[in-house]
C-alpha cells in the first residue's frame, strides 16, 4: 500500500508547487515586467493619490459631472467585489422602471436637452462596473456639464474629443470615453 501512496503524495505535492505556487508567481512576473500598470490596477492618480482605476466605473450624481453607465452590482453601485449584471429581460418591469428612473433624472438635470437619450445612458452594462461610455453618451451631457461648471461647450466638447479611445487595433468595439478620466480633466481645467 505504501508504495501507491507515495507517488501519489509526491505528484500531488510536485503539481500543487509548480500550479499552485511556481505558474502563479511566473505569470504575475512576467506581467509586473511587461505591463507594469495593468498588473497593478490600472489604477488612476490625482494630486499624487489613486482615485480610482481606469477599468472600473464610478458613481457620478452631481450634474457638473459626465455620468457613466447605471451599475448593476449590489449592494452599492459600482461594488468591483460583485460584478454583475443585473440580468433583467426587456419584458422586465424592473428594467422598464430602471430605464424610466434615469430618463426622468436626465431630463431633470438637464430639460432643455431634447436630443435623443443614448441607450448605454440608460441601460447597465453586462458587469455592472463599465467604465466607459459612448461618444454619443458624453456628446448627450456636453451642454450641462458645461453650463453647470461655466465652461463654453466647445471647451467640454474639446475633452470629450481628448479623452476619446477609438476602436482598438482599429477594428475591434467602439470608440469611448473613459467617464472617471474625463471627469478628473474637467476638474483641473480653470
């Protein structure tokens, strides 16, 4: 019996050090090595403190900010320990309502804007954490966020078109814009 035994402990102890121990610590090398800042978070910085990272969302209220895409996580919006979507059909009246409640705040914030609500505005996304939004959703809050901050809307716009990422390798998704990038521009422009 102890010769089947031992074999079997070696090979678990010899996998569980090179999966479990040496392939794990390779790999977070590699990454620290090759790309430094997605390894540690891709966490973003303002006067020298991490404010937040640039591929999870955050939650803007105030109209002097651009507003990202509804979060699905609970308990709190935006909680990266519990990506999820909120997995509502289009028959769901919790959808309908949830897309009726941020109509009615957009319409709020801003009731001269007769243009079109973009659908990522309105909608949460898969994971309930993106960071991101559609041109045509930041182009939709370009005229409040530069009433609310007294800014032209030509120089709003200028940031929109600045912190815009086009297709990646020029093919793949759709252009965007980075809400917690842009909004920390609009904060140190004078």
């Amino acid at each position: 019996m102890s010769k089947m035994i031992r074999p079997l402990v070696v090979s678990f102890v010899s996998l569980t050090l090179l999966t479990g121990l040496a392939y794990p610590l390779l790999t977070y090398g590699i990454g620290k090595v090759l790309f430094p800042k997605q390894a540690a978070g891709s966490l973003i910085e303002a006067n020298g403190q991490v404010v937040g990272s640039s591929l999870i969302g955050q939650n803007f209220s105030s109209p002097k900010y651009f507003w990202g895409r509804l979060s699905g996580t609970s308990p709190q919006p935006y909680n990266a320990t519990g990506s999820s979507g909120s997995n509502l059909g289009p028959t769901n009246p919790a959808l309908i309502d949830e897309v009726k409640g941020r109509m009615d705040a957009l319409k709020q914030a801003d009731p001269s804007n007769t243009a079109p609500v973009p659908v990522d505005l309105v909608t949460s996304s898969g994971s309930g954490l993106d960071p991101e939004i559609s041109i045509a959703a930041a182009k939709y809050q370009v005229a409040r966020v530069a009433r609310e901050r007294k800014l032209s809307v030509e120089q709003v716009s200028a940031l929109v078109d600045k912190f815009t990422t086009g297709r990646q390798f020029g093919i793949l998704g759709e252009p965007r814009v980075n809400v917690l990038q842009l909004n920390l521009a609009l904060d140190a422009t004078k």
